[in-house]
C-alpha cells in the first residue's frame, strides 16, 4: 500500500532527479555552443559574473525591513510579503553597488515559511532576530511611514531607514507611525504624495536614489509611467510609502523578477516545500490553499547557477 509519506518521498525523489539531468543537459549544451563559437574563430561570451556582494560594495547605506508584524497578517499575507522580499533582494543584487540590506525581526512564522525554500539561505543578505532596537541604536533609526509629517529629503550615511514589513498598510494606517512613537525613534515619508507603493518599491526607490542622488530620477525608474497617470487622474489615493497591497505588485515582472533573486520555477513543483506550512498553525483550509496559490505566483525554487 502507497502511504502518502511514501508518495511525496517518491514525487520528490522523481523531482530531484528530473532537475539533475534537465541541468546537465543545459550545461551540456551552452558548452557545445561555446566550443562552436570558438571552432568558427570566434570568442565566445564571457560566464556569467559573480554578483555583487553586500560585503564588497561601495555603499554602505542601511536599509533594513521591519518584519514584527506576522501577527497581524494571514498566512497569505506574510507569504505575499515574502514575495517583496524577494524583488528586494533582486533589486539589490542587481545593483553595481547593492546597499547594506537587512531583515530584521526574522523570527517565527516569516522565517519557517521564508526557510521552506532552502535555497534562500544563500541570500546575500543581513539576517538579524532581534527586534528593531535591539538590532540598531534608537538615534541611527528612521522609520518610514506615510503618515510623518517629516518629508525625506537625502539619505544620511550614518542612518538605517527602516521599511515596515506589512503588505496591507492600506487597513492599519498609522500603525508605522505609532510604532516609531513608541519606540522612541525618528520617522519621516518619502518626498512623494498619492501613491500607493509596496515594499519593495519603497527598497528599489531608496536604491536608486544611493545610486543618482534624485528623487525624482528614482520615482520615474520605480514607479511605472502608466500607474503614474492612472493615479494622477483619480486625483486622490493615500501615500503608502512603507509598503503596499498585496494586489499592487506587477505581475508582469514577477517571473523575471523572481529568476533575478534566483528563484525560476514554482515552489509547488517541489513538494517539499508544502511540509513547512502544515507546521505553521491555520484554521481556515481555504486560506491554506490561497497561500499556496500565491506561492506558486510569486516563488519559485532556485536554479543552480
């Protein structure tokens, strides 16, 4: 009799298997094609580079992602919040000269669903479980916000700029803000109104600015012309600078995002990666298969490079 162990131990093993050749048939062939181009005289493209490391790179500029707030999201939620981390990381990979990037308060649920993808580990990026001011002195810190009446205008080298982890600020408005008040820290918005932005828009934007020192340089190549008229035409919105809906994130770019940060095919293909979630407490079975459905979205397992 086939247990369903026994079926998932198999479906693995057929998996892995099934990866193995399909990357020894591509390593195969890329070599053939160099060796084709040299047989014809002529050069063949340089490997693929290394990327930029965090340790290595000339910017040294904080940027950390507040992740404190499972409590307050479904399953779904913190799974759609993963997903931003991961154009984060994408984004900061790319860069010639990534920026200092930290998740801070990396602990329960965020992490057992962020560690279900083992190939997350090799993420070049600041892991810290400690809260918020544990992590950082209270004078370094400036939390971003929507709701400061203090407007960013640069980025001080000797500061972290702390982004709120909640994928919906859109139902919990204020909250960032309460919570820099109450940890005693400094806030302040981004210098843009009426724009609802996710988590890692609000990463890129900070990005790019380390990069030309413009914000309006920065908003132009984040935010999406098409989005900047469709907002400009309501004449109204709420500025989430610290991160957005769920339902914000281009999913035109998810894939190519996604391949970017390493991550190429679907979690779900892999069935390892269903056992994390059945550890993490749930009533709602609907809700269960919803976060499996924004897995499969918006993940993906990493390619060996």
């Amino acid at each position: 009799m086939i247990t369903a162990e026994n079926f998932r131990e198999r479906k693995r093993a057929y998996f892995l298997e099934k990866r193995k050749e399909k990357r020894a048939l591509e390593k195969a062939k890329r070599k053939a094609k160099r060796a084709a181009i040299r047989e014809a005289g002529g050069v063949p493209p340089p490997k693929k580079s290394r990327k930029n490391l965090i340790s290595e790179s000339k910017c040294k500029q904080r940027i950390a992602i507040d992740l404190a707030y499972e409590k307050l999201m479904t399953e779904k939620q913190i799974i759609g919040t993963i997903t931003q981390l991961s154009f984060c990381y994408a984004a900061n990979r790319r860069a010639a000269n990534p920026t200092q990037l930290t998740f801070v308060n990396f602990t329960r649920a965020t992490r057992a669903l962020f560690q279900s993808n083992k190939n997350r580990s090799s993420w070049d990026v600041i892991f810290d479980e400690r809260p918020l001011c544990e992590a950082y002195k209270r004078e370094e810190i400036v939390y971003l916000t929507a709701d400061s009446e203090n407007v960013l205008k640069t980025l001080d080298p000797s500061k972290v700029y702390v982004i709120g982890g909640l994928l919906d600020h859109n139902s919990l408005k204020g909250l960032c803000l309460d919570v820099a008040t109450k940890e005693r820290v400094a806030h302040a918005r981004l210098p843009i109104d009426d724009y609802v932005l996710t988590i890692n828009q609000v990463f890129e934007i900070l990005l790019r600015y380390t990069e030309n020192h413009s914000w309006k340089d920065a908003f132009d190549e984040v935010i999406p012309k098409r989005r900047l008229a469709e907002e400009g035409d309501k004449g109204e919105g709420e500025d989430r600078s610290g991160g957005g809906n769920e339902d914000d994130l281009e999913t035109g770019n998810i894939r190519e995002t996604a391949k970017e940060a390493g991550e190429g095919k679907s979690l779900l293909e892999d069935p390892e990666q269903g056992d994390t979630l059945k550890n993490i407490e749930t009533t709602d079975t609907d809700e269960m298969r919803g976060s499996k459905r924004a897995l499969s979205d918006g993940e993906a397992a990493v390619e060996a490079e």
